[in-house]
C-alpha cells in the first residue's frame, strides 16, 4: 500500500558548527504528533500567565536550553521538565531521527576554496545532502514503496538545500523516494519544532567533538528512548573522500 511520508528538517548553528536533524514518519502520523505537541506548548504557556513570564509563540531549543527571550524568568527545573515531556512525546509517535553534523575548521582545511563567508553555505549543503542519503537509504531498506517529502525551515540556506537536492537525485539508485524538498515557515508547520530540538541536540554533540558511532550514541542516550537515530558527523577521512569524488 502506497503512503506518503514526510520529513521535517531544521539547522543549528553558530560560526564553528552546523547541524541539520530531523524527522521521518507517515504524514497520517505528524497531525498527532504536532497537536500533542502544541497541547504542552498551551498548558505552559498557562503556567507563565499566572507567573507573569512571555507567552511562547513556539518552542525553540537553543532558548529554552539557555532560558532566554521567550523563555526568560524559567527555572531550570522547569526548562528539563518539558524537555523531557518533549521527549515521551516524539517517543510516543516513534519517528526517526536523521541529524549529521559539520564544522568550519575541518570543511575550510579540506576545501580551500571555502572562507568564513561561504562555509556555512557548503556545510548546510553538505550536511542536507548526507541528510537525504541516509533518509533515502533507510526508506529503501525499510519501505521500498514509499516516497518522502522533505520539508526544512526556510531561511538563508534555501539554495543549498536545493543544490543538496539535485546532488543527490544524481548520486544514489534510490533517490527516486523523494518527492521534492522544499522550504516551509515555522509558523506554518508545528513538526519544525521537533526538527529545531534534535538539530540543537546535534548541534551541541558536534560543538563537543562527538563523532562516529559515539555521536550517534551520545544522541540515544539523550533521548532515552528507544528511537532510530541515523546521526553522522563530518571527520576529516569523510572530507577528504568527499573532497576526492568533487574533484573527479
């Protein structure tokens, strides 16, 4: 039986690192997941009218994690204990993660063309391609039949995440699963919210020199769940392999 699914892809970042992560599951699914989702958005935007604190328009994790902006005043207990209700839901619904990660000093000793104007650019690239492959490679392993849509927070890389589209509709057999991938406005799609919170997680993990198999690890031990995690990481082998096909 033929049914579509979708990806929510988002980026995290600062001038060393970037991260893409996000989620793959039946798009009947997403619905359930997002209105669960928002219900725990709506109940604590209930406890800060009654502290006085900023109503959240949304949740983001870089400012939940450092309790800034929307959530400023929080405590930190408060902070751990919806991210840890984030997590029981995303494991309530079981998608799969897929987050691969970057950094500007092992992309800019690999390829020289690449300054600290346009790294970001080519690691967004980069880590939305792998992103696809691996999105591309479980769908073949797992259901042959189906075909994805990616959808990924619009922003500065729109381009990239296009470039990362047509390189991979040209490197793999399998890339005939994706529809199409495209930009979408927070605003308009709750699922990049769970997007935004594994990119973060990911984000933090490449910020700490995770790698490998232990970038992956560190993310499973994170959620504590029993969710699928396909999770990489840019080590320079991989770049100078990558580096190799580029030039060829």
């Amino acid at each position: 039986m033929f049914c579509m699914l979708t990806a929510y892809m988002d980026e995290s970042y600062n001038n060393r690192t970037m991260c893409i992560g996000g989620w793959l599951c039946h798009e009947r699914v997403w619905p359930l997941l997002e209105h669960a989702w928002q219900m725990r958005i709506l109940y604590e935007n209930r406890i800060s009218q009654r502290k006085g604190l900023k109503q959240l328009s949304r949740y983001h994790a870089a400012d939940c994690a450092s309790c800034v902006n929307e959530f400023k005043g929080w405590p930190v207990d408060r902070q751990i204990r919806l991210t840890k209700k984030l997590i029981e839901i995303i494991a309530k619904y079981k998608p799969v993660a897929f987050v691969f990660g970057a950094t500007r000093k092992e992309l800019i000793s690999t390829f020289k063309e690449l300054n600290d104007e346009n790294w970001k650019h080519c690691s967004y690239y980069m880590c939305m391609l792998m992103c696809l492959l691996a999105i591309c490679e479980y769908i073949h392993k797992e259901m042959p039949r189906e075909r994805v849509t990616v959808i990924h927070d619009h922003g500065p890389f729109n381009s990239a995440a296009q470039l990362a589209l047509n390189s991979a509709r040209g490197s793999v057999n399998n890339s005939g699963h994706i529809v199409t991938v495209a930009p979408m406005q927070w605003r308009d799609r709750v699922a990049l919210q769970p997007a935004d919170f594994i990119a973060y997680e990911g984000y933090k993990l490449v910020e700490a020199h995770k790698n490998g198999q232990e970038f992956r690890r560190s993310l499973q031990r994170m959620m504590g769940k029993p969710i699928p995690i396909a999770a990489g990481y840019t080590k320079p082998e991989f770049l100078a392999l990558f580096r190799k096909e580029v030039d060829e």
